[in-house]
C-alpha cells in the first residue's frame, strides 16, 4: 500500500511533462552547485531512478547540458563524472538569487533605464533577450526598464553582457504619484503580471496539498528519499515560475499579489523537507574523490536561512 507522500509524488511527475535537461538542471541547482558541483553519474542515475525515470533519460539529459556548456565531464576508467561548468556556474548563480529569496528587496521609487538605441539589431535582440531574464521590460523600441535596487550594479551588469559602450544608462525619479495608476497598468502589462500570477496559483493549488499532508504524517513517513523527491518537484516547478517573475517591489504589485503566497508556502515545504534531502543526497553521491564536500555556508543562506545538521544559521 502506497503512502499518501508517495500519491503526491506520482501525481506531480503525471501532471505535465517534465524536461530531463530542465530536471537535472533543477537538482544540480538546488542539491549540488554549493557542494561542488561534481557528481558520478551513476548517482545522478540512482537519485533519479526511483522516481520512475530511466538511465538513458538521465544519460541523454546530462550529454546535452555538456553540449549547451552547461556541464563538464570528466571520465576515470569506464566512470563519468559531470561538473558544473563556468558558465553553468555563473547561470546558477544569477539564479539562485531570485529562487531562494526570503523577501522583495526594498525599493526607493527609483528606475534603470537602458537605452539601446545604438545597438545593431541582432545584438538589440540579444540584449532584450538577456535584460528580460533579469528582471527589466521593454518599454519601446529601444528603452529597457526595470525598478532599482540596491543590488543590482548596473554598469558590471553591462560589462558582462559586453554592452558597456552601446547602451546608455540612465537613472530615474518617478516623482508625480498622480500617474501611479497609469504607471501601474504599463508595469502590469510589460511584466505580463497576469500571466505570471496565474502559474504562481497553479503551484499553489498543486503544492498547498502537500504542506497539509506534511503537517499530518508521522515524523518516520519522512523518509530522506521522500524529502528528497519532495524538494526536487517542489523548486523544480516553483524555479520555472519564479525565474519568469521580474520580482517587482510590492508598490507596483496588485494587491494579494499570488507570488508572495507561493513564496512562503515553497518556503515552509523546503524548512520542512530540507535537512533530511540534503542528509539523502550525502549518502547516495559520489564525486571523484570519494563523498560529497558538505554544503558551503551560502546554502543555508537560502530562504533567509535554513537549518543544518549542527543547527540554524
């Protein structure tokens, strides 16, 4: 007889299809980037096997994220190893700053505004491209826009996108409140609000189940590898959604705004589930120099802080 935990894991993984890359992308993000990023895999296989997807799917997701320069691989004997690449760990990193944030950062009214105005237009493609993945929208043609925030160091942030001598930045005041409506419904537009709000209520709806059914159960029906399976599905579909999010301040937010509810319930389901994941991940990875490094300080630093096996930080 099956444990309501484990209706609830079936039921997530028959509920829409789920990428292999996109999948091991979401477990290498959230159990391994702060532990080395390294790991045999064969225990890639192993973690995932029992969640019903085979070795070849694992085998074909990691062979494309090393062509896509997501991953390295190193081979010792008839054993490959995949490490996060350079470039992976850069992605990762910008990443995991939205995932894991605990609350809006503040804002003080001020606005980044990027004129691209003397780019080519392949690279203007390039850049809208890059500059919606970090949270700015495009105001016309050629004006990028995004709330400031403290940070966010804007000229770096051109610098690594190799657009420092062609786009134009500008600091702005926003200092006439009787145009916020205005200003509101051009944010609620460009930022495709609605849309976002609508896959942040699905998450609800799938995930708020699960802290019911955690609440519930018995301290021993909380087995490391059902954490563990709880914790990959549970960011794996909330990264999808978040990583679209622009992450406004709460001033041009709507009023209940359906990101916050879905942060604090991704929250209380990771503090829940996430030492006796991580506990999990410990004994079944190998690395090339035997078990894995234990999670660097930055891990418990997501969602504001989480518990380790010697206490909270």
């Amino acid at each position: 007889m099956t444990h309501k935990l484990d209706d609830f894991i079936q039921h997530a993984l028959n509920a829409q299809p789920i990428s292999g890359t996109s999948l091991i992308i979401s477990l290498y993000g959230d159990a391994l980037s702060h532990r080395g990023g390294e790991v045999w895999l064969g225990s890639l296989s192993f973690l995932l096997e029992s969640m019903g997807f085979s070795d070849r799917f694992v085998r074909t997701a990691v062979f494309r994220l090393q062509k896509e320069g997501w991953l390295t691989v190193e081979k010792l004997g008839r054993r490959s190893y995949y490490r996060i690449a350079e470039r992976g760990m850069h992605q990762f990193r910008h990443a995991e700053d939205k995932i894991y944030l605990s609350e809006q950062p503040e804002w003080d009214g001020k606005w980044d505004l990027l004129l691209l105005e003397g780019t080519a237009k392949n690279e203007r493609i390039r850049l809208k491209k890059e500059l919606n993945w970090l949270g700015f929208a495009q105001f016309n043609r050629t004006l990028m826009a995004a709330p400031s925030h403290s940070q966010r160091d804007i000229p770096s942030l051109l610098g690594e996108l190799n657009a420092s001598d062609s786009v134009i930045y500008f600091r702005a005041d926003y200092p006439y409140p009787r145009s916020e409506r205005s200003l509101k419904e051009l944010v609620s537009i460009n930022w495709s609000l609605e849309q976002i709000s609508q896959h942040y209520h699905e998450f609800i709806v799938s995930f708020r189940p699960l802290m019911t059914l955690l609440r519930d159960c018995h301290e021993a029906d909380l087995t490391p590898r059902r954490c563990f399976q709880l914790r990959l599905l549970l960011i794996h579909f909330y990264r999808r959604i978040v990583l679209r999010d622009p992450q406004l301040p709460d001033a041009l937010l709507p009023a209940q705004w359906e990101g916050q509810i879905a942060r604090h319930l991704c929250i209380n389901i990771y503090q829940h589930i996430g030492l006796a994941a991580t506990r999990y991940v410990s004994e079944c990875c190998e690395t090339t120099i035997g078990q894995l490094p234990q999670p660097a300080a930055a891990y418990y630093r997501r969602f504001g802080g989480l518990y380790s096996e010697i206490g909270a930080y």
